[in-house]
C-alpha cells in the first residue's frame, strides 16, 4: 500500500472516529445531560480503528495511552476519542 492511499485510510478513519463519538453522544445528551460517553472499550476501540487488537494494544502499551479499569478478577481497558484521534494523527505522520 503505498503512503497517499495510507493516508486516505486514516483521515476516513478519523471521521469515522469522530462520527462514531457523534452518534453516541448526541443522543445521550438530550436524554441525560449530565451523563455523556467518554470512554470505549479496547475491543470497540480496535474495531472503530481498523486495526487488529494485538497491534492495538501494543500501540496503546506503547504511548501509555488507555487507563485500566479492575472489577475484581476482571480487568478492562478504556480509551477517550481524544486517545483515538491521537493514535490515528500519530500513525498518519509515520
């Protein structure tokens, strides 16, 4: 694949993203004002972005990005859209 179709993947990615964030959060406000979705899983993160989750949680592991949430034996890792937005900006410009 070659850099300028690169590109192309990840600024759709990145609407995508933000697209994504819209529709969870829009409807949320009007319902509950106070309550807006912040955070995504990784599994959910991965799939949004495109990108396996192995590589993904590599990538997050790391920039030190994601906090981990514990329940528990059952542990779980969230990401912010700002987080999202940073990992497809960072994977563009390499």
């Amino acid at each position: 694949m070659d850099r300028a179709s690169n590109t192309d993947i990840y600024k759709t990615t990145i609407a995508a993203v933000e697209e994504a964030a819209m529709v969870i959060v829009a409807p949320q406000a009007e319902v509950m004002s106070n309550q807006v979705l912040k955070y995504v899983t990784q599994a959910r993160a991965s799939f949004l972005l495109g990108i396996p989750e192995a590589e993904f949680r590599r990538i997050a592991k790391e920039s030190g990005l994601g906090h981990v949430e514990r329940a528990g034996s059952e542990e779980e890792t969230y990401f912010t859209y700002e987080e999202l937005h940073w990992m497809c900006s960072s994977r563009r410009t390499r």
